[in-house]
C-alpha cells in the first residue's frame, strides 16, 4: 500500500513540474492612460483602472484557464504622475467596494499562484521559493512580476501592475465595485494627494 501512495505521489508530482514547464508569459501592453475608459485624475494624478472580469479575459494576461472561476479577479492598475512630485503608492491601503457594503484588500500574488496553480508554496523553504523564482517559464515569477507593489513613481512616469481580489461568491466580482485607493503621498514630506475612485464595469479589458 506504501508503495502504491509513493507512486501515486510520484506521478502527481511529475504533472505539477510538467504543468510549470507548459507555462507561458504573457505581455500584458500598457496604453496611453488616456485610452482607459475607467480612470480618475486628482491633483495631476491620473489612475486608471482595467477589470478583467471572466476567465477569458484573465486568460489574456496569465496563462491560467479559471482564474475568476476560482474566485480571483484580477484589476490592472495604471498611476501617471503627472506632478513635479517624487510619490509613493503603498498597495496594502487599497480596497474594493462591492454593491452590497464589502470591503475587500487584495491578495498577495503568492497566495494567488499558490491557491490556483497549486504551487505548495506556502509549505516551501525560502530556498525553495528562490529557485522557483529563477525558473523560466515560472506561475510565480510571472504573477508576481506583474503584480503592482509598492513603489516610488517619479515625476512625468507611468507604473502599472495589477491587483487581485479573492471572493467565494459565484459571481463577477467588480460588477457595480470601485476601486479606492486611499492617498499617494510625496516622498520625503508625506503630503497625501488624494483620494482617488474609479468606478468598475463589467467591459472587456482594453488591449
């Protein structure tokens, strides 16, 4: 029976490193931030925000079949500076307001890859984690290259990353949703610019 379950492990284990070598990157574009139908400007700051709502359209950006049917939704977030400021954006501040009263932070990308690739990575050693990250071709490098962190922005730039939120409810979460982002604050002094609301459709993502 021993050897049987010792198989069975093997053969499983033989697929997860099988499915990480069928990973495909995929090069999520940024546009002109102007062309985003779903954005705000305050204080010369521009935010804009582009939902991918279905697996489909989630599938344009990571190479994952059911990522929203898994209940992950991914928000790809792009900040132009247009101040003569040096700002910070800390990623741990934003939320999601749902139509029913939810407040919702995002998940890690770690956690993402980790729940939907099936990664064990939470059980891994930070070794391990390490060299999962120098693999080409890697679910966990390519959500978490991609994932929009904390980060200075210098004047005139564009950043971009994306965000994800995590609900059990059978349903699109951004339907009806904003995304709220509390304050960017000028490095050194702190001086909050802010705050900034976008409100969320269901539209394809734009290309």
């Amino acid at each position: 029976m021993k050897i049987v379950i010792r198989v069975f492990c093997l053969l499983l284990l033989a697929q997860m490193l099988l499915q990480a070598g069928d990973y495909r990157i995929k090069i999520v574009p940024v546009r002109p931030i102007e062309s985003y139908p779903m954005q705000t400007t305050v204080d010369g700051i521009t935010i804009a925000a582009n939902p991918y709502s279905t697996d489909r359209d989630s599938a344009q950006a990571f190479d994952v079949k059911n990522l929203n049917s898994r209940g992950y939704f991914p928000v790809h977030v792009i900040i132009k500076n247009g101040t003569s400021s040096y700002l910070t954006i800390r990623t741990r501040n934003v939320l999601l307001f749902t139509p029913d009263g939810n407040q919702l932070y995002a998940t890690s990308a770690a956690i993402v890859v980790d729940k939907v690739i099936k990664s064990g990575l939470t059980q891994k050693t930070p070794k391990e984690i390490e060299t999962e990250l120098g693999k080409t071709g890697s679910p966990l490098i390519d959500f978490t290259s991609k994932e929009l962190v904390t980060a200075s922005i210098d004047p005139g730039a564009v950043i971009d990353g994306f965000l994800f939120f995590f609900t059990t409810d059978k349903k699109n979460l951004f339907d009806g949703s904003s995304l709220y982002i509390p304050r960017l604050e000028e490095e050194g002094t702190r001086k909050p610019f802010g705050p900034f609301t976008i409100k969320l459709s269901t539209a394809a993502p734009k290309k």
